[in-house]
C-alpha cells in the first residue's frame, strides 16, 4: 500500500487511515453480502435436487394404451423407473408382474386384472406432481375417476384462481407454516391520503401510476367474468347432480 513505481524508481506515498476503513469496510461488506448469496444459492440448488430425485422411489410400468414418448422422459427426468409391455415396444426393462412395481399407469375405466402391492393412476397423476413439484395422493387419479382440474404452476398475481387452485396454495402456506397474523396485513391508504400522494407526484410518475390502475381494472373484469362463468358451470353441475338423482 502506498508504494508506485515511476521511470524505474520505487516511490513511497503514506496510505491515510480513512482509505484503508474504506477498503476494508467494502470487501468486509462484500464477503456479507457473498454469505447471503451463497446461502440463497444453496437453498436453490437443494431444492432444485429434491426436484429432480421427485420419482426416486417410484417404480411405474405403462399400459398400451399410454403415450409412451413423454411420460418415460418426464419420469426418468426426475429419477423415476419405467417399463412396459415388450409386446408394446422395445427396451422395457421389466414386466407387468414384477413385484416391485409402485405405480400402474393406466388410461382406461377399469383395470381386469390388479396386483394389490402397487397403486393404479391415470397419466395426469404424473404431470400434476410435476406441476406441484411433489408426490400428490392418489386417491383422485384411480381408473375410471373423474380428474380433478389440470392446474397451472403459474399463478400471476390479479390474475384468475380457480378454487382449487386457492384451496391448493392456502394448504401449501398452512403446511410450510407461512401463515400470516392479521396484524401483519399492510394498512391501506385512506382516500384523502391517496389524494395527497397522487398531487405530488410528477407528471410522468402520475401518468405511469393512471396506466397501472386502468390495467388491473381490466384484469379485474376478466377476472369477474371468469368467475361468473365458474359459478354458472358449478350450478349448472349442480342442478344435473339433483335430477339424476331423482
């Protein structure tokens, strides 16, 4: 520190105190924030191998009647085992009697003949799973059974939820404990406040702030719409569900 070199000779300079605190206080600052990065990294990458191990314990065997293409590369993608039918195809890997089988893919009402050992689904068990990055119960995806709905993982903030989907999340934040107080819901602005806040704004920030509100008022009749459309749909179920039973 404090040492230059010029036309071949080496030139001392004193160093002031004030210049070392501030080198020392930015790497220190640096190897903090390096910390955090690394535990976000680490937190990442686990989460992403949880992922991708999703079917290690699953060992599934397709009927004919599967798409054979994306369901193999989907559970193999995420650590599964999977075979069919040699009959059906080339390379299987073991036969509809093996033991070990823990899931049966079958795209068909009923299944003859069942080994009690394993579970029978239908194909959208897999994808929901992958969808909701985790083993889904299989209750709702026997043969024959109608489906619950297909469920996107991307869920868009003002956006339409269906129900499921909204009982969905509210059981994942229940079972990963992020649950909050009602004290912790932030306080909305009164009107006069809002009044106040939009006359100091600047004319390109209060143009900016009159084109967000106009956009999630037409997403919110979307919204609407869609909702309305839902509730007449569950209705008109409803109603079928009566007369049927009459």
């Amino acid at each position: 520190p404090g040492q230059m070199e010029r036309d071949g000779e080496v030139e001392w300079r004193p160093v002031r105190i004030h210049q070392l605190e501030a080198v020392v206080s930015t790497q220190s600052t640096g190897l903090l924030m390096g910390d955090e990065t690394l535990e976000s990294l680490a937190a990442s990458r686990k989460e992403e191998g949880e992922f991708k191990s999703l079917f290690k314990d699953c060992k599934f065997f397709l009927s004919r009647e599967i798409p054979r293409e994306i369901v193999v590369l989907v559970i193999r993608s995420l650590g599964g085992e999977v075979s069919w039918d040699s009959d059906s195809g080339v390379a299987s890997t073991y036969e509809e009697s093996d033991e070990s089988i823990t899931h049966h893919i079958v795209d068909r009402p009923s299944q003859s003949h069942q080994f009690l050992s394993r579970c029978y689904i239908q194909p959208q068990w897999v994808f929901d799973c992958v969808n909701q990055r985790k083993l889904l119960p299989v209750d709702e995806y026997v043969p024959g059974a109608i489906l619950p709905p297909h469920l996107s993982p991307f869920v868009q903030e003002g956006a339409y939820v269906p129900p499921e989907q909204v009982e969905l999340l509210s059981r994942d934040r229940k079972d990963d404990g992020e649950e909050r107080e009602e004290s912790d819901k932030k306080e909305e602005l009164s009107t006069e406040d809002k009044k106040l806040a939009l006359m100091a704004m600047p004319k390109k920030r209060k143009a900016l702030y009159n084109k967000m509100v106009h956009s999630n008022k037409q997403k919110a009749k979307v919204v609407n719409k869609l909702k309305r459309k839902r509730e007449e749909i569950d209705t008109n179920k409803g109603a079928k569900k009566q007369t049927t039973a009459k």
